[in-house]
C-alpha cells in the first residue's frame, strides 16, 4: 500500500491528506434537518449527517488528493451509529479510488492487539469464513507498549499488503513532556524513531519506503528535520498544518529530496474551510464541498513550494 500512496502523490502531485473528523457544528444545518427528519435528533441521525457531509466533501476533492483520514474517535463517540458512518465512509472513499488512513491510534499487548489488526487491517474468522471488517489501508498506532505490541499489526501488513503509521513526534503542545525525555543519551522520539525504522525493514514496499510509516507533528519542525534523516526509509504522516498552527515552511524538513517521504494531513482547514471568513465571502453553506476543494487547492500548492 505503500507503494499505491506513492504512486498517488506523483498522480495526483499532492502530498494532502484530507482528514475526515466530521463534528456537529461543522455540518451545514440543512444537512442535519434531512438527517433528523428521518432518524429525529438522535445517534442515528447525527451519525447519518456526518455520513452525507463526508461524502459531500469527498466528491469534491477525490480527483485531486491521494488519501483521506477519518480520525474514528468522531465516530465512536456515537457509538454503533458512528461505528457504520465511519465504515461508510471508508467504503466510499475507496470506491472513489482514495487511500484511507484510519486514525485509530491502538495499543494494547499482543494477543489483544491481533484482534485489533485482524479488525482493521486483516480479516477476522468466524468458523471457515474470513470477513474484512474496517477495510482501512493504513491504520495509526501507538507504540508505547514496545515491538511485541505492533508485531501482530506487521503480519497482517505484510500479508495484505496494508500499512502503518506509529506514533513518534506528535503535534500537541504536551508532546514533549515524554517525548523529549533523555534517557541514554538520546530524546525519546529519536529512539523511537530508529525502532520504528528497524521494525520497518522487513517491511519495504518496491518504492524505497516502508511499510511501517511515522506520525510526525508539523508543529514540531527541528524535531521532523532530525527525524527525516534518522529514518530516511520512513513514510511519514505530518498533522498539526492548518488548524494547529503549522505551516508550509515548517513542513520542508518532513520530505526527502525527491519531494517524497511525507503525507500532510489537514481535517479542520479542510472540511470546515466555508465556515472561514475568506470562503464564507465566496460560499453559501451547500457550497461546502467547493470551499473545501479551494483549500485542498490551496494547500496542495502551499506544499508543492516547499516539497
Ligand atoms: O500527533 C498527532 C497525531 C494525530 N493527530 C490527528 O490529526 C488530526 C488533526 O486535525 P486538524 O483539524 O487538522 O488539527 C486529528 O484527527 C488529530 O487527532 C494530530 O493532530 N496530531
């Protein structure tokens, strides 16, 4: 899968990811109403307003981005309604031809963890039958419970071809207060990095990237820039541009110098671009999906000056 997110950023020329985290205040009013209208003010149809609000913004932006990512906790909160908006959203996603990284950011110790892959990333059995249940392409993971707790995820990658994204620099203001820490000599977020590096190498795609990638938080550009040259076979998911803070200048450390190696993520900046001042000028709200066509527009060649 790896190697098909590289061949879509070249397509495509765009290093955007479009982050599905769909919330209730970002859905136009006349979406809810239908929404409601069927299903009342309930899980359900909160959870069926954020289904047509997804597929709104994915029409608009399918021919121009490699991936999307729903970020499940969106989802979840809504319980089993939310559960099938986000499968959903995945199966149309795909049938729009897009990569989907799943934002589920597991962890738990390796027998729990095989139930969590074969979910996600693998098939689950019940008696002769193999079912694929989340379908996502690449899954995020956080790897404070050591390799024996990602290993589960890394057979499934390599037999379904699927990819990961391990947690190492995070964009959040707080990341630092375990991830700075010096233990040997060394940040922590550096010797995590050359563990996911080394999980990674019984993993490469044809391409010359792996199929363990990283998350690496834009807000945090020194940080990227070390990691990029740690971990130089290392795809790597970039959070935090747009809403968080980051911009394109804080991004050029994140690519190798072909322009690859880094996938941006933007949800907020994206899907409730016409809620913005400067697109609220030019959209009504049924024209969502166009203000956010604008900013993958936008974005896409913010990141191609600095790519
Ligand atoms: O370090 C991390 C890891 C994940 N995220 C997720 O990315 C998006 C960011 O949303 P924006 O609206 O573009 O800020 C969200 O799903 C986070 O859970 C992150 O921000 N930082």
């Amino acid at each position: 899968m790896v190697d098909q997110l590289i061949r879509k950023i070249k397509e495509m020329d765009n290093a955007t990811v479009v982050g599905l985290d769909p919330r209730l205040n970002f859905v136009p009013e006349y979406i809810k109403e239908s929404s409601y209208e069927k299903y009342g003010k309930t899980l359900k149809g909160a959870a069926d307003a954020f289904y047509n609000f997804n597929k709104e913004i994915i029409d608009n932006v399918y021919d121009l981005i490699p991936a999307v990512k729903p970020q499940v906790a969106m989802y979840e909160q809504f319980g089993v309604d939310g559960l099938k908006a986000y499968i959903d959203t995945i199966d149309y996603a795909k049938e729009k031809g897009l990569i989907v990284i799943g934002d589920i950011k597991r962890s738990d110790i390796a027998s729990t963890a095989l139930a969590y892959s074969n979910g996600h990333i693998g098939r689950v059995e019940v008696e002769e039958e193999a079912f694929e249940v989340y379908k996502e392409d690449f899954i995020t993971l956080n790897p404070y419970l050591g390799y024996d707790s990602i290993e589960p995820y890394i057979g499934n990658c390599n037999e379904y071809d699927k990819g990961l994204f391990v947690l190492v620099k995070t964009s959040n203001p707080n990341s630092g207060e375990i991830q700075d820490l010096i233990v040997e000599g060394e940040k922590i977020y550096e010797r995590v990095g050359k563990l996911v590096a080394g999980w990674g190498e019984k993993s490469m795609g044809e391409l010359g990237y792996s199929r363990v990638g990283a998350v690496v938080g834009a807000t945090y550009p020194k940080q990227s820039t070390e990691l990029r040259k740690i971990m130089p076979k290392t795809f790597f998911l970039v959070p935090g541009y747009g809403a968080q803070g980051a911009t394109a200048e804080d991004l050029a450390g994140c690519f190798n110098k072909d322009g690859l190696g880094a996938i941006v993520n933007s949800s907020r900046g994206i899907i409730a671009a016409y809620t913005k001042e400067v697109y609220r000028k030019k959209f009504k709200d049924e024209e969502f999906g166009k203000a956010a066509r604008e900013a993958v527009i936008s974005m896409r060649d913010d990141l191609n000056r600095v790519r």
